[in-house]
C-alpha cells in the first residue's frame, strides 16, 4: 500500500499491526504540531477510524450557518461550541466528554480508532480512560508530536483556518501549554506515552512513530 505520504508499506506489515488486534490511540501536539498529516496516515495505514475533534466541531459550526435551524447532535453541538472555538479557547470539557461519550459507543469504532485533538486536558484524559473501562476497552498509546513553539507558530501562520490569526494561534499555544502538556505526565506514568520529533519532515515522522509503535 501506498500511503497518502507516499511512503511505505508492505501488506506484510500491515497484517502483522492488524494480527496483534485493534489499535486505540491518541495523538497529541499544540497548534501546527502536524497532528492531522500524521493521523490522515496512520489511520489509513492501521485501517483504523479518525475520530479528529477540531474538524469535527469546525463542521458542527460551518452546519449551523448552513442551516440554523436545525436541531440534529451536530448542529446543537455547533451553537454550543462556536463561540470557544472562533477565539481559541478550549470548548467545556463536559461538552467535549459527552460527544466522546456519544461517538465511542458507534459500531464502526468497536475494532480501534485513533483520537485526533482529543483528550486535551488532564481531566478528559481521566475521563476517556473512565469511559473506555465502560467499554471494556484499553488505550494503546498516546503520540506526542514534540515541535518547538516557534515551529508552531511559523506553521499555524501559513494556514487558513478562520482560527489561525496570529493572536488566536498565541492564544491556542499558551493553552495548548497549560492545559494539554500536563495529559504527557499522565501517560507517561502509564507507560502509555510514544513522544516523537515531530520537527521533521512527515515522512521522518511517519516513520520514527511506526518504529515506536513496532516497540
Ligand atoms: P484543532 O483542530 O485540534 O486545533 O482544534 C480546533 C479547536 O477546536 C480548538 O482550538 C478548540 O477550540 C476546539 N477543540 C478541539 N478539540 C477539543 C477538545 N478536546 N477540548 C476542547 N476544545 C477542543
């Protein structure tokens, strides 16, 4: 198979991810980190569902303008949401608990799924372990995408996401720095934690996490 970086891989290998059993896993990274490259990939590569927050709640918002009155999950969860997420804050952990709450118990993520942008404070993390004890259900690993914060900053800046003004991208770093690098502690405890160079080109990336998660 040939991923979406161009790189890669052997249906050998693929089996032999796919053999072992279902893959839960979360990636993590501040603004620009490359989270979504890099879990576009994995997903295709380890044939498990993206589950990525941010571009779940940005098409939430864009369903609301779409149509406003509408009263489906999406809709009600994009009124909820657009107005954290319009100045880079954090929409409230309840809210976010409860969608995960919602999604994980869809059929198609009872065989594994990867967390984009989710958990992002210590106390989802909590949250998401507590939930996937309900389930039955173990994380794998969280991947830390580490990239310097001005590395952040330069790649935020060359995108055009309506929440990626220079003092909205500030903002989101200094939270991503409060909030989320606190969640690398608590993995890390686990023994659940990969950390990556993620200031590299994605192909490195691709492939320095494939050699993590191989062990
Ligand atoms: P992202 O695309 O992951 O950078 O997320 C974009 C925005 O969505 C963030 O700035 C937050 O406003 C919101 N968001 C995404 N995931 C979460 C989460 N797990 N908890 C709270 N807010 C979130």
């Amino acid at each position: 198979m040939i991923s979406p970086l161009g790189m890669w891989s052997t249906e050998p290998e693929i089996s032999e991810f796919k053999r072992k059993k279902a893959m839960r896993l979360v990636i993590l990274g501040g603004p620009g980190a490359g989270k979504g490259t890099q879990a576009q990939w994995l997903c295709l590569y380890l044939r498990v569902p993206l589950i990525p927050t941010g571009d779940l709640l940005r098409k939430a918002i864009a369903s609301t303008t779409d149509s406003p009155s509408q009263s489906d999950t999406l809709t009600v969860l994009g009124h909820q949401a657009r107005q954290y997420v319009e100045k880079g804050e954090l929409v409230p952990d309840t809210l976010m608990i409860e969608f995960m709450r919602q999604r994980l118990v869809q059929p198609d993520v009872s065989e594994g799924w990867l967390l984009e942008g989710f958990p992002r404070t210590a106390f989802q993390a909590e949250e998401l372990d507590f939930q996937l004890e309900d389930l039955e259900q173990r994380l794998d690993w969280a991947i830390y995408l580490q990239v310097p914060e001005s590395v952040l900053r330069e790649r935020s800046l060359g995108r055009s996401r309506f929440d990626d003004q220079p003092d909205i991208i500030q903002h989101r770093i200094a939270l991503f720095q409060e909030r989320t690098l606190p969640i690398l502690e608590y993995y890390s405890h686990r023994q659940r934690l990969l950390t990556i160079n993620g200031n590299q080109s994605p192909e490195q990336v691709q492939q320095e996490i494939l050699q993590k998660l191989k062990g």
